[in-house]
C-alpha cells in the first residue's frame, strides 16, 4: 500500500485535483508557453493573482513539448526553494531527485491522453533536499494532434510520505493482524487517515484513492460530530458509540475505540470501529423477546439443572398463586406437592435425560380448589455443552378444562333434564347387552312415552312443556331407583335400562312408573295431568342387539297406546306382526292419497220434527286393491299418527264441497254440508287459508259447510283454538262438537268459543230407552244445549222409538240407519225429495269418519 520512489495511480481520475486543474486553466487564461503577460494573467485584479499564485499551496506549472519548464507558479518557493524566474526555461529534470521518474511520468501523463492523471514522485529542492509530491497532470496536444507539453499541479505530501515510511517495517506485521478482524481499523494523524484495514474499506465502502482528501470526521454523522471530538480532546480511551457514515450515504450504529500511539515521534490515533448494526438488531430483538416473556399471559420460569428457580416472569404468580420471593431460589418441586407430585416427577426424569415435556396437571390451589395446569418443559443448553437449565411454561388450562368437560357432558346429557341422551344410552345399552352376554344374565328396556304432552305444550306453551319435562323425568328416577338407568330418548320419550335377574323385576319397575305417575304435575299452581305409556323388552328373548331391542320395546309401547294408554306392555311376538301390518298399512296408506282409492259416501241428517233432510255429512272410504275395503276405524287413527290426515282432510273438504253444489243449485238451497276436521288439521298453520281457497275455488257457500270438532280438541286448551274458531266463524262457517258427551263435557268450552251445533255421540242412544241413567244423560244435554241456542244432532238413530223420544225431549236433528246408510252421492238427490216418517226403519248399524 505504501509508495517507494514512484508510485502512480495509473487512469484514477481525481475529481478535485481536476476541477481545480481545469478550472485554473479556463477561468485564468492561463497559456503557459507565453508566461503570464501573455496569458491573460495580468488582466485579473491583482489581490486574485495574490490568492491564486502565491497564497494556495499547490504550485501551478507548465512544461513544453521539448521538456523545458514554461512557466511555474510564484509559490512553487514554498515547495522546492526555487523563485519562478529560476525554473523558467531549465529542462524539468531538475526538479527530479530520481532522473528515471521523468520518463515515467512523461509516460503515464500522455497515455491520459488529456485527462489529468494522479503520480507521486520524489523531487530535488533547490538546497539539494528530497521532497515527496504529487502531481496531478495532463498532456497538452495541438490542432493537429502533436503532443505540445505538459500543464499539472504539484502538492508537498512529504509529511504523509515520511509517516508512510515509518509504517513501511511494521506494515506485514499490522496487516497480519488486522486483516484477520472484522472491525474495522484505521490510523489518522490530526484527522487525516494514514492507512486503514480491509473491514474499513469494506465497512465505509471508500477506497485507497479517497484518502487524500478524506479524514476521519467523515465517516461519523455530524450530529454525533461534537462528541467524537470531545472524546480524542480529552484522549478518552474507552469505547463509545457514534453513528457512522458510509460513502453512500447510508447511516449505521458504530461502537469506536481510539487510542493514542506513535509513529516515531509523531503521535498518532489507532482507532477500532465496529458495526453494531447486527448487535442492535440481537438487542431489540432480546428486549423484544424479554418484554414479550414480562408481559406474557402465561407463567415462565427458568430452573436451575438443580431443580432451583432462578427466573419467573409476572404472569407466574397470577397462575401459580405464588409469589416471586417465595419461588425464587427455592425448588420447583415444591410448588406441586400431593397428587401432583407424581406428574412433576415425571417431568423431571425426561428434562434430565434431555427431553422436552409436555402435561396437564392438576393442582390444588391453596383456596383448595383443583385447578388444572398445562405445562411445556425444555432443557437449556449452549451448542455443545451440557445441560445448565430448563424452561418451563406454565398455562392455567382450568377453564377450558371445565369447558371441554361441559362439552362432553352436552354430547352425552339431555340439556333440560340433565339424564343421558339418546347417543349415550344406546352406548349403554349396548355396553350392557355385553356384560349380561357375558353373564349369562338379562337387561330390560323400558320404553316410556308421555300420553297427551303435546297437547300440554301446544296448549300451555313450550315453558310449561319443559317444566313437565323436567318434572317427570325426576319421577322416572325415583320410580326406577339407583338399579336403572334412566336416559331421555327425544321429545317426551325416555329409556330405561335396568339389569336384570328375572323378567319380574322389568315388569315390577314398569308399574313403578305408572303408578308414580298417577298424582296430577303442578306447575305454576296448575294441575296438569299426564300419563306414561310403556313398552317392554328383554335381552336375550326380545332382541339380542340394541336395535332390535329398542324397536321391540318402541312396538310394545305403541301397543299401550293402543290399549288405552296410562299402563305398561310386554313385547310379543303378536305385536311385531301388527307393527309390520301397520307399516303396510301406513305404506297403502301413503300410495292411496290423491288416487280414486280414497272416496266419499254422505249420510243424511233429518228434522225430527218434519222428517225433511236439513243436512249431508261426509263419510271417507277407503277401497285399497291388496287390502280390499279397509274401515274408518282402521285407517282414520293410522292417518292421524303418521300425519297424512292433514292432506286427506284437504282433499275430503274440497270433493264434498264440489259434490254438494249441485244439490244447493237442485233446488235445496238451505242443505247443509258436515264435514269432520281433524285434530292434527288444527295444528296445521295453513288450514284456515286452506279452508277459504277451497271455499273460492269451489264456490261453495260459507254458511252452507259445518266442520265438525272433536271434543278432545278443546280440552287441550291450545292458545291458537280461540282464533282459529273465530276465524272460521268470521267466514261464516258453521261449527260443531262432535262425539259430546265422551270427553270431560263441560259448558266452559260451549260459552266460551262460537259453536252451532252439538251432536250426541251415538254410544249414548244405545239403550237409552232401556236405562234410565243414560235417559236422563241425554235428556239433559239436550235440554242443556237448547239453553244455549245450539242446535242438537242425535247420532246413531236406528229405531222409531228412539226418534220419537228425541222428538219428545225437542232434540233437533238425528241421523241414522233409520233413515239412511251411508250412500254414494248419485243416491243423495232421491233422499233429498223423501219425507222420513216415525214408521221408517234402517239397516244395521254403520260406520262413519268420527
């Protein structure tokens, strides 16, 4: 790095020296050839010739083609002792102390071709001293190209050069060793940088060449400026920080360490920079990380290899319920005592064989509540070293603990009654079929059904369906007692499953629970009352899988529905043929609705008085081709379990519609059509529309059609059967009661909804001539009805004896075999003209759509 006789920076383009070179030579004038009179010279003012020749340190000289010197600047004096006048015309080889330089000078600066080329070299003052220049030259040429001499600039870089050369013996040695780091060195002398490492040149991003004009206050930002010089005026030998400056303009943290050594006899500065860009980054990194772990909502805790805390974050005693001072210093075992004390065990044997842990553990805080800790553990160690510490995070896990626990206890357990749902007793039954399998034992499955709750919660609302629920299903538990399980299948339907060692004993808890269920529900001071159906299954006799049991015990309890509901039934064979014959039935059923197979008969209702037909009801028939003719009684209660009633009812009022018009347009405009309408049509939210459609798209008049109501209906007590009622009313259709007399009759329902009509129930005239009791039963209704202003429909009439004692007691209407069977609509218009007399008698009994 160092120069010896010669050292030229071949094609560096110095840009100062050039500026100051060219602009020299164009703004002065300056022909060197002709000397400064006929340069121009003379025409500045002469205080800018005084600056310019004789005050800046650079002499100014011009050499000619023939290497004689033309003109030299005045203070070329203060540079090698010569007076202008003396070098003027010598041949410049004698300001050379090595008369070899010149050529190679002469060289470099014409191969610059007129660019100004940067040579150091050593010259001869006049008192016969070597001093050590550098010339910044160019080489002049004239119109044709010819090389006509040399212009440049000369500069005293003896000082540089001598402290140079006292570096020059130690320089392998120093760059030996400061090559090898990666700080950045470099030694200055009054600011100006003397030499510097590789990691400098790299930090910075300057070179060799920007040294002359550089110094070390450029590589420092010039805020931090005021300090870095108070540091070398005051000799401070201690590392401190500054930012630091690169070539480009780029700012970067730099830690510098100067220090104070010789050159000789020259002091000198050594100053060490290093680039504290990556270390800044690791800091905040760090102070991130460390802030991260402080406000951390999870417990840290750094253990010794020993099992003693050194560290814990703040989150440790909000989780752990222990303070820092009591933790710290102490051993990490002793914060999991008692059952916990096996789990920690456990974590420590795999940190000290150096693997990492992860558990739950439970731990009882010292309010004695269990609280469940989920715990990730890590041993510490350096690359290569053993292993010094651990880490260990703590998370209190006790409220998701509690929530997946809730979780499943929702999976498997009725939300209202709290029992077991359906998934988690077929889980149980299954499991028990196994263990009774394996036991040689038996399992019986209760299947209980709640008679009449969908009419509890359609009346009284779902709050009380609930309540019921929830009430029941506690009676079921104490009936059954801690030997069964009782679970809630769905809606109002509950399993039992109990194990067994004798049939007796399924049979024993069955009757358990009718009787338990015998005492009315009080709910918000309102007796409700509710039954409990219950079918009976044995393992193995009735089903050796959970599913064939259940289905056994689901057809024993439909059986009981059957029989008159509020009692048990044991699964019989029979009773799976009668299920499978209702599925078929169901099934015709189904195939049925909508085809020619479901049709109409009508029935004629007689003035007892006059004897004329005041009305038609509609009677449904069913003809099925594999079933032959299938009875009401068969078919009406199956169509109104599976639902399909409420499409049949449709259908039903709009062909009776359609077939009595002609009848009111024949000459019988006051004939009144009866149709019975469903319970489960009620419940349809579309039936009052349906109603009034048909009524449209018929043309049949409102005040012409009275749907018939069963009594049961009312008892229910639903929120929607006063609108619905009133909104048939409002239409003009009239209502009436049917089947009266065979429910819980009572005048609260005949003043309180817009009722027409009330028919007896044919049961009641069955004898009533014979037994006074049921004489005066219907004596009374029809005494009660009159003094209401309803009319009264006897029903059943089948002998004149009957119709004359309802004609006695001023019993309205009646309809019979006495007067007519059932018949098809094409008969209707001959019994329409016919006058029925006390003499007229009927066939057998018949059977109707009730």
């Amino acid at each position: 790095m160092f120069c010896s006789s010669l050292s030229p920076l071949t094609g560096v383009t110095e840009k100062k020296a050039e500026t100051a070179f060219n602009s020299g030579r164009q703004h002065l004038g300056v022909e060197m050839a002709a000397g400064p009179e006929a340069s121009g010279l003379s025409d500045l003012p002469s205080d800018m010739l005084d600056i310019i020749l004789g005050r800046l340190p650079d002499a100014v000289i011009s050499v000619g083609g023939d290497g004689r010197i033309l003109w030299v600047s005045p203070n070329v004096r203060r540079l090698l002792g010569y007076d202008a006048t003396e070098l003027v015309g010598h041949d410049v080889s004698v300001i050379y102390a090595v008369a070899s330089d010149r050529k190679v000078v002469l060289d470099l600066v014409r191969a610059g071709q007129g660019e100004a080329v940067r040579v150091e070299f050593q010259a001869r003052a006049k008192d016969g001293s070597d001093v050590w220049v550098v010339a910044y030259g160019c080489a002049v040429f004239d119109d044709q190209g010819r090389f006509n001499g040399v212009r440049g600039v000369l500069r005293d870089i003896s000082e540089n050069h001598r402290m140079r050369k006292t570096l020059e013996d130690s320089e392998d040695r120093f760059r030996r060793l400061s090559d090898v780091t990666n700080e950045a060195i470099c030694i200055h002398f009054q600011g100006r940088i003397l030499d510097c490492n590789r990691a400098f040149h790299d930090l910075f991003g300057y070179e060799r060449a920007d040294f002359d004009t550089l110094t070390a206050w450029n590589v420092i930002h010039t805020d931090d400026l005021p300090l870095a010089r108070e540091m070398v005026r005051i000799q401070y030998q201690k590392p401190y920080e500054v930012r630091g400056v690169r070539k480009d303009g780029s700012v970067f943290p730099m830690e510098i360490h100067s220090k104070e050594s010789w050159m000789g006899d020259v002091a000198v500065r050594v100053t060490c920079i290093r680039d504290l860009t990556e270390q800044k980054k690791a800091e905040t990194s760090l102070n991130l990380l460390s802030q991260a772990v402080e406000q951390s909502p999870v417990a840290v805790a750094v253990v010794t290899d020993q099992g003693l805390v050194e560290y814990v974050n703040p989150a440790h005693q909000r989780i752990t319920g222990h303070a820092a001072d009591t933790v710290i210093g102490h051993p990490l075992a002793g914060l999991y005592p008692g059952q916990s004390r096996a789990w920690f065990g456990e974590m420590w044997q795999a940190l000290c064989r150096g693997a990492d842990w992860g558990g739950e553990v439970p731990v009882v805080a010292e309010d004695g509540k269990l609280r469940w800790q989920q715990i990730f553990a890590s041993p510490v160690a350096p690359q290569g070293h053993e292993i010094t510490h651990h880490l260990v995070v703590v998370e209190d896990v006790s409220l998701r603990k509690e929530q997946d626990r809730k979780i499943l206890h929702q999976a498997l357990y009725d939300g209202l009654t709290d029992l077991p749902n359906r998934a988690m007793a077929l889980d149980r039954l299954t499991v028990a079929t196994e263990e009774a399998r394996d036991a040689g034992t038996r399992v019986g499955l209760l299947f209980v059904d709640l008679d009449d709750f969908k009419g509890i919660n359609d009346s009284l609302g779902h709050e009380y369906g609930d309540e019921l629920l929830i009430l029941a299903s506690e009676r079921l538990c104490q009936a059954v007692g801690e030997g069964g399980m009782v679970a809630r299948f769905g809606g109002d339907e509950f399993l039992v499953i109990l194990p067994l060692v004798s049939p007796e004993q399924a049979e024993w808890a069955a009757d358990r629970i009718v009787q338990a269920f015998v005492e009315p529900f009080t709910i918000s001071r309102r007796d409700l009352i509710t039954t409990a159906s219950i079918g009976v299954a044995l393992y193995p006799e009735d089903g050796r899988t959970p599913q064939t049991l259940l289905r056994n015990a689901d057809i024993a309890m439909y059986q009981s529905k059957l029989a008159g509901r509020n009692r048990y039934c044991c699964f019989t064979a029979r009773m799976n043929d009668e299920a499978e014959a209702r599925l078929r039935l169901e099934s015709e059923l189904r195939r049925a609705v909508g085809t020619e197979q479901l049709f109409l008969h009508f029935q004629p209702l007689v003035h007892v008085e006059s004897g004329r037909v005041a009305g038609i009801e509609a009677l449904l028939r069913w003809n099925n081709p594999e079933l032959g003719s299938v009875p009401p009684d068969r078919f009406i209660p199956q169509a109104e379990t599976c639902g399909l009633i409420v499409p049949i009812g449709r259908d039903v009022l709009r062909q009776a519609c359609q077939t009595a018009l002609p009848w009111l347009q024949g000459g019988h405009p006051d004939l009144l059509l009866c149709v019975n309408v469903s319970p489960r049509q009620f419940q349809d939210g579309a039936f009052l529309d349906d109603v009034r459609t048909i009524l449209r798209e018929t043309g049949f008049p409102a005040g012409n059609l009275e749907l018939e109501i069963t009594e049961g209906l009312l008892l229910k007590e639903r929120g929607d059967i006063d609108g619905l009622l009133q909104g048939l009313h409002d239409m003009g259709v009239h209502l009436a009661i049917d089947d009266f007399g065979t429910g819980y009759s009572s005048l609260s329902y005949l003043e309180r909804y817009p009722f027409h009509t009330l028919k007896i129930d044919r049961s009641f005239m069955i004898g009533m001539l014979e037994r006074h009791e049921r004489k005066v039963l219907v004596d009374t209704i029809v005494a009660m009805a009159t003094g209401l202003g309803l009319k009264v429909i006897a029903e059943g009439v089948e002998t004149a004896e009957q119709l004359a004692r309802l004609r006695a007691i001023g019993c309205d209407l009646a309809q019979g075999y006495l007067f007519s069977r059932p018949v098809p609509a094409e008969q209707i218009f001959a019994l329409l003209d016919n006058r029925f007399g006390l003499d007229e008698r009927g066939p057998g009994p018949s059977v109707h759509l009730h």
